[in-house]
C-alpha cells in the first residue's frame, strides 16, 4: 500500500523519470509514512499497556530473573517483531521505561532489527533453511551477548543524552477508565513523536540518499578483492550508512554471494545495514548518551564481524 502510493506521487504528481532520483525520493516517501504511523502505533500500545503495569513490578521482575532469562527473552521478543532499527526504538524506550536494565533493552534493540519471521522467510528462500536458522540462531546470541556486554560496561541504568532526558514524560497518576487510557496513550504517541519527528526525518533523509546513490556493484568491487577476514570489517563499516531492512536487501545480498563475494562478508554488509544504521544513531542520540551509542555500536559492530568471519570460513 505503501509502495503503491509512493509510486504514484513519484511518478504521477511530481512527474520524475525514472533514476536515481525517483529512488531517492520514493525510498524516502515510503519509510517516512511507515515508520510514522509504525512508531506512533508502537508507542500508543506501549503506553497504553503500561497503564495496566505498574513500573515496579516490571522493575522487579527483571531485576530478579535469573541465568539471563531477560535477556534471552528480550532478543526472542526482538526476533518475533519485524521492526527495522529506527521502529525498535519506541520499544526500546518502553523496557527503559519499564524498569528494565540497560543490557535487556539493548538485546532487544540489537536483535530486532537483524531477525524476525520475514527475514527468515526470505533467508530460507535464497540460501536454504541451514544458513537461514544458523543465522537467526547468530542474531539472537548476538543480541543477548551484546546485551550482557553492554551492561557490564555502562551499568543498570542507561546514559541519556540531555534532550532525551524524561522523553516519556511522568508516570504519575496513571489513568484507570477505558477512555482515559485511550485519551492517554494518544496524546503519549503526539507529544512524544512531536519531540521526535525531525530527527527521523533527517535519519530517513541521509538513508534515503545513500540507498538511492550507492549502486549494489559498488559493493562487490569494493570488497571482492579483500580477504575472508578483512572483508568483514570493511564490509561493516561500508554497510552501517545504508539504511535497509533485512528482510528487502537479503535478495541484494543473494545476488552478491552469487557473483563471488564470500558470504559471511555478504552477511556482515547486510547486518550492519539493518542492524546500525546511520539514520538509527541519529535518532537514538536524541535519546541516549554518545558514549552509550558508540559502545552499543561499537560491541554489535564487533558481534557481526565475529559471525561473518565464521560464515566464511565454516562450510554451512
């Protein structure tokens, strides 16, 4: 639906040919309306069910859970919505909210974007349903582990940036009647998308222009002739100003590894494309610290070169 009205405006009222540009701008006119309406919906349903769910009950019960099971549950609950990393961020605001530690919400972020039933689908369709289950398999312990690890370096309690502070609002005199919790949570998705337009905006703007500009044969020239290990990296590095969804460049990826690029730096590329993306670290620094957004960027970057550089040397 989307796609369709997209087009529409592309092709049929502003009149553009054809090209690059008519990517840019359809690229652009898509994510922008899916990703409003997602994170609004997202953040409507997130505050309405934190009327039903007292903070410090929440707060408990993931601070008692025990051998990790937050975090597993938090990556598998990552994997079971089919978000690209700029919609996770509402949800990952919700587990701040709720009380959770730092590192649950950051399994929850690190995986959402990497794994989910439409990737899987897609996966199994190109490469099989071995590398498609090893790699979700991958994306979950990627999650958890960068979970763990982050919060043994920033602590419990998440660094925010100074704009991001107190986002959510108070949490005082939560309302109790039907209509007042639907009263509640709309004006929630308003005042907060309201803080938070422009910079996704801007997030979706640069994604947009590197999407529409950098062709997919860029990429096979640029890592064909590096090595099995530092193709990786720099496939990483290549990939985080991409803004894609899994799910949409797994099929690039495909054609890629078919032309002779090894297909964990295939996979390393297509990782940090969905899973950090240029457009989700402009919006989280609205919310988080930079320090804490380049140790979270820093620890998946080092997940992803570590599971690509086993997919190219283990024969799945």
């Amino acid at each position: 639906m989307f796609e369709t009205f997209a087009h529409f405006f592309v092709f049929e009222i502003l009149k553009l040919d054809s090209g690059r540009l008519a990517d840019v701008v359809e690229f652009f006119v898509v994510d922008t309306i899916k990703i409003s309406l997602l994170m609004l919906a997202v953040i409507f349903a997130i505050s309405f069910v934190r009327t039903f769910l007292p903070t410090d009950r929440l707060r408990r019960f993931f601070l008692n859970s025990r051998f990790g099971s937050a975090y597993f549950l938090a990556a598998i609950l990552g994997a079971a919505t089919p978000f690209c990393s700029c919609s996770s961020i509402p949800l990952f605001l919700g587990f701040l909210e709720a009380g959770a530690p730092a590192g649950v919400a950051f399994a929850f972020l690190a995986t959402s974007p990497l794994v989910n039933e439409v990737v899987f689908a897609v996966m199994v369709g190109n490469f099989g349903f071995g590398i498609a289950g090893i790699y979700a398999l991958g994306g979950i312990i990627l999650g958890v582990s960068a979970g763990i690890i982050l919060e043994k370096i920033l602590g419990k309690k998440i660094e925010t940036a100074k704009s991001g502070e107190n986002i959510f609002g108070t949490q005082s005199d939560l309302p109790t009647e039907f209509a007042e919790r639907v009263k509640y949570s709309a004006r929630r998705s308003a005042t907060i998308f309201g803080k938070m337009w422009w910079i996704i905006l801007l997030g979706i703007t640069v994604g947009a222009v590197i999407h529409g500009l950098v062709p997919a044969e860029f990429f096979l020239d640029t890592l064909g002739e590096k090595s099995k290990i530092w193709g990786v990296p720099a496939a990483v590095v290549l990939g985080i100003p991409i803004y894609a969804r899994s799910a949409s460049i797994v099929p690039i990826i495909f054609a890629l590894t078919a032309k002779g690029l090894p297909l964990g730096t295939a996979l390393a590329l297509m990782m940090s494309a969905a899973g950090l993306s240029l457009p989700e670290a402009v919006i989280l620094k609205k919310i988080i610290s930079w320090r804490a957004l380049l140790i979270f960027f820093a620890v998946v970057a080092s997940g992803i070169i570590l599971l690509g550089i086993v997919f190219n040397f283990v024969n799945f």
